[in-house]
C-alpha cells in the first residue's frame, strides 16, 4: 500500500550534525520503502527573521543646538579684532538649531563663552569662562537661529595683556565648564556644541579719541550711528542675510544682486572662490551719478594707496577673509 512517510535514514543521522536534526526536520517523499529521499533544510520558511542592526533603527527625532559664528564688536557695533586694554568688546554668537525637534517653548538652553590666550582654544581645565546667557526655545525651533550677546571688559581680565593675542569660543548647551556630558538636552550630535575661535589682538600703544569710519562692514546687523545698505545674496546659504555696509553720512550707495542698477554708477562684487550656485556673478554696489566716490573691489586683499574697508563673514567657507572694498574721491 502506498502512503506517505517520513523517513530518517540512519546514514544521514550518522553525517549530520545532531543540532540540525532539531532545528531543521528532514523530509521525504516516497511511494515504496526504498524510494530516494529528498531532504530539504530551510532557512527562510515559517518563523525566519532578520534582526535589524542598530544601525537600521530609525532614531528619534532629536534638536542640534550650533554657534555657527562668533563675531568681536566694539560698543557701538563696529566688527573689529584689534582692542586697547582699556575697552570692552562685544561676543556675539549666532545659535542654530540643525536638528529636526526643538525643546519646550519656556525651557532655557544655556551658553557660555570662554577665553584662551592665543590663536586656538586651551584644554577646557585651562579656559575661562567671562560670560554665559539663556535662550529661550520658542528662539530655536529647527533650523532658526538666534543672536545672543554679551560683554567682556579687558582691563579685568588679569590674563590680557597689552601685545598679546587671545580667543574666544563659545559653547551652547553647556552648563558646566569641565566635564559638561551631553549638556541639559539630548541632542542628534553632542560634540559639534562649541563654536570656532574669534581670535583678537590686545594693542600695545594707547587709543586714540574714538571717531566714526567713514566706511565700515558688520555681518551682524545695521551699525548705530550710520547709514547702512544691506548686503544681500539669497543664493548663497551661508549667514548672506545679515551684511551691512555702512557709510558715515549718507552718500546714495544702493546694492543690486540682479545686476547694475540702470542711471547709477556701479562696481562689480564678485567672489571667483564661490560655487556658481551661489550666484556671486551679478552683484553690485552702486553709487547715485553725482557722487564723488569712486569704489574698487579686490578679493585678494587691499589695494595700495588707497582707502579700505575689509568684507568678512566668518561664516563663509569661499575664502572672505581676503576681500576688501577700496575707495577714493575725485
């Protein structure tokens, strides 16, 4: 009588090692003792599964708290990298939010600013600490970015003195100054929390009654005090959103970044460094007809002989610390 059985042939017992006769049960076909047996071993039938790696997990949707730039100011606004001993300086620190989530709307994130002598950051047993302020953060939901400001009188600091060269780096989400873990929030990356150096210089001589320039640049904002053209390039997404260019008194500068303004006298602003994605081809500052001014543009320092005034954005990586604008008078 034929019927269907299964069958385990003492050889195959013999061969294999015994584990696989529990976790993989051999099967046979046959319609008459003697038949040839089909043994089939399966590794992906009923109860098989791939246990994802950690690296597969999607992870939670986390805030990543930056300083993207730290700029020195004078009192009035006035970027600048070279003080007297007796005057007090401005740290200004843009926070950023790069992350995908935000903390609470009332609840504080804490940053701290922190000064080394020389041009890179001591060991954080060595740096010290001459400031620190909260944001709010409704201030940083994702992607927004917050100014914060605070001032630092050199003549107490008993580290500074005159010749000497010194930083500042400032940290967000930092509440101790050694040995700070992860700070108060879980964050997508915990090691990117601290900015870069704003590196200045201590003057040796003694200052001079202080005047306003004739021509001066902030990429904080507009100067106090002086008539200001806002620098502005959509295309480039490196902080091209809060330039000025500011005169003394008012001398008819307009900015254009779609070409020369038709009845103005214009000079090209350009960036050769730049991706082209970043349209820095059709830029111009521009000056009404009857102006004296005649401006000149050179992206590889100053001009000789002639009056200028340094473009920086220190957040910019096409190379901006070599871009002067030059002017004279006719």
């Amino acid at each position: 009588m034929k019927s269907k059985t299964f069958i385990l042939f003492a050889i195959f017992s013999l061969s294999l090692p015994l584990w696989l006769l529990f976790l993989f049960p051999l099967t046979s076909s046959a319609e008459t003792c003697g038949s040839i047996v089909t043994i089939q071993i399966g590794t992906n039938g009923p109860g098989y599964q791939t246990t994802p790696s950690q690296e597969e997990e999607v992870p939670a949707t986390l805030p990543d708290f930056i300083v993207k730039k730290v700029i020195l100011t004078d009192t009035n606004g006035n970027e600048k990298y070279k003080f007297h001993l007796n005057e007090e300086l401005k740290m200004k620190a843009l926070l950023k939010n790069i992350g995908d989530d935000d903390i609470g709307g009332d609840d504080d994130i804490e940053s701290r600013c922190y000064l080394s002598r020389g041009y890179k950051e001591d060991s954080h047993n060595q740096w010290r600490r001459v400031g620190k302020d909260n944001t709010k953060g409704r201030n940083l939901e994702p992607n927004e970015t917050h100014w914060e400001e605070e001032g630092l009188k050199l003549w107490k600091q008993d580290i500074i003195k005159k010749g000497k060269t010194y930083n500042i780096v400032v940290c967000v989400d930092r509440t101790k100054d050694q040995h700070n873990g992860d700070g108060d929030y879980p964050e997508i990356h915990e090691s990117n929390n601290c900015s870069t150096e704003a590196v200045f210089e201590v003057l040796e001589d003694n200052p001079n009654p202080p005047t306003t320039p004739e021509f001066a640049w902030s990429s904080a904002g507009p100067i106090s005090g002086m008539e200001c053209v806002q620098i502005l390039e959509t295309a480039d997404p490196d902080t091209w959103t809060d330039n000025y260019f500011c005169s003394k008194e008012y001398e008819g500068i307009a900015w254009s970044s779609a070409g020369p303004i038709s009845g103005m006298r214009c000079t090209q602003i350009t960036k050769a460094a730049e991706p082209s994605s970043h349209t820095w081809n059709d830029n111009y500052l521009c000056v009404v007809p009857e102006s004296n001014l005649n401006f000149y543009w050179n992206s590889a320092g100053p001009i000789p002989n002639k009056n200028c005034v340094q473009w920086l954005e220190t957040a910019d990586p096409h190379t901006w610390n070599d871009n002067y604008l030059c002017w004279d008078r006719r």
